[in-house]
C-alpha cells in the first residue's frame, strides 16, 4: 500500500503549499525561463502590461521559506493582470503590482489542477481553492502561503467530505470526515491527520453509532449508541456501566483476511440488527432469506456484507457449489499483503474498488447464522423482476471496504430484501459464467418475455 505522508510542500512551479488526497511531500523544482503574457480579459491592465513589454522571468522556490522568488527585469516589471508561464508548465494568472502578485490570482498547474485565492506580497493569504483535476476540491483558509484554518473538502459532485482545520498543511484538531455512503467519522485528529483519541464518534446513515477509542485512524474499542444525544451519555460511562447497561459492544477494528473472517463471527453488527433478520424465504427452494423489520425509505442501507478476502484466480478455480456466497469487489489489482492492510485510514484513496480489488466470500461452514452473524447481506436472494435492492460498497469501521445492501424502492417491514445478483461475465466461449440455476431462470424468463 503507498505509504501516506503527512504534510505537503511546495508544489511545482508554484510558490504556494497546495492539498493533496494522499497526503504527499511534492517535490520542488526551479523555474526559469518562464514569459509573462497580458490577459486579455481586462483592457486597462492589458495596456499597462503590453507597456512595460515583459517578456521573461526568471525564478525558483526558495528551500527554507517554500514560496516563489520572482526575479524580474530592473526596468518593466509587470503591474495589472498578467499570465505568467514557467517551464514546468504551470501558469498564473492574476494581479500584480509592481513585479509581485497582490490581489486575485490563479495557478493551474501541468496535471490540470488550479489553485485560486487573494495573494499578499507572492503570497497566498486568505480564503482559497484547490481543484484537483477529477473535480474534487479543497477550499480553505491560508496564512503567508501555507494551509492555516478552517477547511471545508467536496467531491466532484459538490458533496462535502471533510470539515475541520489545517495547520500548516496537515489537518488537525477537531474533525468530520463525510463518506459516500451516508456514514461519517468525527473525532480528533492526531499529527499524521488520522483520528486519534477517546471520544471519536462514527455515525451510520441512520444516525445510530459507535463511540470510544480511535488510535492511527481505527477502531480499538467503541460502542454502540442510538444517536447523538445519546452519545454523550455512552461516552461519559466506563466499560463496568456500560455491560451493566446492556449496551451492544464493544466494536474493534477487525477486517477479515484470506484465512479469518472475524475475531468474533457472532458479534452482530448493531445498524444491520435494527433493520433486517433472517427469516426462511417466501421463494420456493431458497432456503432462508434477508427480511426487512422495520419500514426502509429509498436510498437506505438494508445490510452489511463481509467476508474472507479471495483473489479472482482463487474464486475462478473452484466450482459454483462453493461459490454461492461470493461476490466481487472490484478488479483484481492487489496484492495478497496489500489487501491485508487495508484499513479505515485518513488520508487513504477511500474508493474501495480502487484500494482492493478481489472478492468477499462467506464460506459454507459460515453460512448458518449459528457460526456466523456478523453481516447479514449474503443471506439476500436473488430476483429477476422484482429486486428491491441492490448493492454497492460501504467503508465499515469495523470490517473495512466491504459491501452493502441498499434499497432502491420503498421497502415494507415484513418485506423480504431481495437483488438481482445479474451475473454478466461471458466466457470465450460465449457462455455466461454463472450457476446453473441462475442460468435456467435467466432462460425462462426470456422464454415469457417471447410469448408476451
């Protein structure tokens, strides 16, 4: 996994600390030989530019002080709007006054990222912007050039996915992170930016929880409350009170392995024990089914599904019979070491289909939830016609990137959680790899379809 480091530096051919996802030191690099051009969109500072005719300048980042040193030409030096390109590619574009930047300007930089804000004296002072070329942005408060303040991180749909403080380029103090999922982690942050200490607060979608001690970015010992007020009173309570209280817990950080799929299989988790049980499926010959036991909205998450982490290769080796509870979780680009480590980490490239690939399995011997109760998704049947569910990937504190159960209708209690498996893969063959019952249901359904 790539190691994460925990403070920026200069960026390339700029003078000014900009954030970065994975939380690496960028590498500084002079810049000379770079032009200045006027901007055309202002016609009173294009003229001043066009006057003093600047036509190079040359410069590099200062190692101690780690922002940009301009060294213009004695006579002529830019003052109004100009765009001023280096030789690493980078270009700003904004006001100068009298050879330095003072006022708005932007740097867009040779990966298409930009970074926007007031500038004071070469420096980035003030409210600015980071956007990262997939869209994803940072905009937060800065002090003489570097990150200092309050910090506010969207994703490339304007959603909200950090709020907290930066100081000098690393977050810190107090925290929220937002995950796509619904789920959310609030706590302190420690000198790496990962939430460290004895009251962080992880908040399923629901509103309900888990409280208690964060070390390096994972649960050690948390537990269980209903929602926030009640967090405060679970937080307040020792372990002794909070047994005596009957309280779900407690909850570490216990991701399963190829060998293991948890340290404690029976644990149920406590969202997924709120809205659904096992119960025998109303589909004939299925055996047991997910059933929904309170009323869940559009858009909620019904169930959990962990298991033993499988390569592909390991899955496509053996049959179907052993198979039956298996499901991909993206490409198969890591490493055996590599999916071991995955964890819930700051800073780390969240998106589970990129972080691990591979599949989750929930082996036979588990399928009773007698041996097994820790996630419930696998005991989800499959429909054609009527899935009232689907599924996507969740990051879980106790399990790490796994998948979910998500409705995507109105789901009645009582209802029976079902989803279409849609098994898609076509061998070279031009046959479906998929169980044979999967096969001969797929076959009849297109036979009805033909006599329609």
């Amino acid at each position: 996994m790539t190691e994460q480091v925990a403070e920026v530096r200069s960026p390339q051919g700029a003078g000014e600390q900009r954030p970065n996802k994975r939380m690496r030191t960028l590498s500084k690099e002079n810049v000379s030989g770079a032009s200045a051009e006027p901007d055309e969109g202002n016609a009173t500072e294009t003229r001043r530019s066009c006057e003093i005719q600047v036509e190079k300048v040359e410069g590099s980042l200062d190692s101690e002080l780690n922002f940009l040193v301009l060294v213009w030409p004695e006579e002529g030096r830019p003052h109004g709007v100009c765009k001023v390109k280096y030789v690493s590619g980078t270009t700003y574009k904004g006001e100068f006054r009298n050879g330095t930047r003072n006022g708005h300007g932007t740097f867009t930089y040779e990966d298409g990222s930009t970074l926007s804000g007031p500038y004071v004296n070469d420096r980035l002072h003030g409210l600015a912007t980071y956007t990262y070329p997939d869209g994803t942005r940072v905009v937060g408060e800065y002090l003489d050039g570097v990150s200092n303040g309050k910090s506010f991180e969207y994703d490339d749909r304007n959603r909200i996915t950090f709020r907290g403080t930066w100081n000098e380029g690393v977050r810190c103090g107090r925290g929220i992170e937002y995950f796509d999922d619904g789920g959310r982690l609030e706590g302190t942050l420690d000198l790496s930016g990962r939430m460290n200490g004895d009251s962080v607060r992880y908040f399923y979608p629901d509103g309900s929880g888990l409280v208690g001690i964060w070390k390096e970015g994972r649960m050690q010992k948390s537990w269980y409350f209903k929602d926030e007020d009640d967090a405060t009173g679970v937080e307040a309570m020792n372990d002794e009170e909070r047994v005596s209280h009957g309280l779900l817990g407690p909850y570490r950080y216990d991701p399963p392995t190829q060998d293991r799929i948890s340290s404690d299989p029976l644990l149920p988790d406590p969202y997924e024990s709120r809205a659904v049980a096992v119960r025998p499926s109303h589909i004939v010959d299925a055996g047991e089914g997910l059933f929904a036991k309170r009323d869940l909205m559009y858009g909620e998450v019904a169930a959990f599904y962990s298991g033993v982490r499988l390569t592909l290769a390991e899955v496509e080796a053996r049959g179907w019979d052993q198979n039956a509870n298996a499901i991909s979780m993206g490409s198969d680009n890591e490493s055996d070491d590599e999916q071991d480590e995955i964890g819930f980490d700051q800073g780390e490239d969240l998106e589970p289909d990129q972080s691990w690939g591979g599949v989750i399995d929930v082996p036979y011997i588990y399928s009773r939830t007698s041996h097994y109760a820790a996630t419930l998704g696998h005991k989800a049947n499959h429909s054609f016609t009527q899935p009232n569910c689907k599924y996507e990937w969740y990051i879980h504190p106790r399990f790490g990137n796994i998948r979910c159960i998500r409705t995507i209708t109105y789901v009645r209690a009582g209802e029976e959680i079902l989803v279409n498996y849609d098994y898609n893969e076509i061998l070279e063959n031009g046959e479906l790899q998929a169980p044979e019952w999967y096969k001969d249901g797929l076959k009849a359904l297109k036979s009805e379809e033909t006599q329609i």
